[in-house]
C-alpha cells in the first residue's frame, strides 16, 4: 500500500472516530453546558411567584434533556438543539427561541442569550479535551 493510500485509511479513520466522540462524549458536554448557562443566564432572575411557579426546569421545560437532541453534520459539526415545548400556546414558537430571542409578547423580561454562552463556554476547551480523550481511548494518537 502506498504512503497516500496509508495516510487516506488514517485519516478516514480518524474522521470516523471524530464524529463518533461529537456525537456521544462532545454532545453530552454542550447538553452539560446548556444545563449550566440555563441555571446561570435563565433561572437566575427573580421572577414572579407565579411565573417561579411555572417554571418547568428539567421536569419539561429548557433543562430537560430529552428535548436536547444533537447530530453530526458535515464536516464534523455538531449541532445540539433544545426543543422544549413553549408552554400552553400553540403558535409554533419553541421555547428556546422565546427566551434566547425575549419576544416582548411571551412578557420575557429580555433576551436570556443561552445558545451563545453555551457555544462560548464550548469553545473554551472543554469540548477540545472531550475530542483527545476519545481520540487517545480509540488509540489514536
């Protein structure tokens, strides 16, 4: 086998592995930062009693990672998106638009930006040494 054909298994190999360790190890991370920057920027305000009432967390609402679903694109991107249902109004608008974007007609108090502190914190390492643990218990070094 040639050196290029050699280098080309490699590297098939090693993109293989990359978006096997997005899809699992990195996915699970970003879902672990979302939960965070959602306690940090969301939950943090005082609101209302009935709004803190109203308030779903994990039990439904933004922090509930059964609506954090997440996929590997092309070219080894991962995109994680929250689908937490808007609560008792059916006009099509995801909760996570209504809080990140603070539409004035869901009475937001502003945009609670989320989605951008997640992929902050995301590029700040934490998913880089996700991606060389997977690399290095793959046995790609």
């Amino acid at each position: 086998m040639s050196v290029l054909a050699t280098f080309q298994k490699y590297q098939q190999q090693v993109e293989m592995a990359v978006d096997e360790i997005l899809e699992t190890d990195v996915a699970e991370t970003v879902k672990d930062i979302m939960e965070e920057k959602l306690s940090s920027v969301v939950y943090s305000y005082p609101a209302t009693e009935n709004a803190m009432a109203m308030r779903r967390y994990a039990n439904g609402g933004l922090q509930d990672r059964s609506y954090m679903q997440s996929r590997v694109e092309a070219d080894h991107t991962l995109i994680v998106e929250n689908d937490a249902p808007l609560q008792g109004t059916p006009t099509g608008d995801a909760l996570s638009d209504v809080v990140n974007a603070g539409y004035s007609n869901y009475k937001q108090p502003y945009a609670r930006q989320f989605v951008q502190s997640t992929e902050q914190e995301a590029a700040s390492g934490r998913v880089a040494a996700d991606i060389m643990s997977g690399l290095q218990r793959r046995g790609i070094t």
